[in-house]
C-alpha cells in the first residue's frame, strides 16, 4: 500500500463520516491536517494511519549495480 492507496481509503472513510470536519472531529485531528493529506501536502502520519487500522513500514534493499 502506498500514499496514493491510503488516501484514498481516507476519503472513503471521510465521505462515511460525513466530511472532514465529522471525521477530524471523531479522531481528535485537525480538519486541515486532513485536508492536506487528502490533497497530497503533507504524508499521513499515525495519527490519520491509526484510525484506518494501518501502520507506516519502511523497508531498504541493496540497489543493484550496473556493469
């Protein structure tokens, strides 16, 4: 799952709440906060992934060189 798939979770859930206000309200987030996940400004930190049941996972692999 990436940013993109996360937000637009997000918006379903919004739209299920009622808007963002409804939604930033019920999980104690600012609605701008939202609005700017929602828009791609900002990366939806734990405080809008915990709600949708999701968790960040980072991961590194080695690149391959080219010869």
């Amino acid at each position: 799952m990436n940013a993109d798939d996360v937000r637009t979770l997000l918006r379903k859930e919004v739209d299920r709440e009622g808007g963002q206000r409804a939604w930033a309200r019920k999980h104690r987030v600012s609605a701008m906060y939202v609005s700017y996940v929602l828009s791609g400004e900002r990366e939806p930190g734990d405080s809008i992934l915990k709600p949708l049941g999701l968790e960040r996972i980072v991961s590194y692999r080695k690149r391959s060189v080219a010869t």
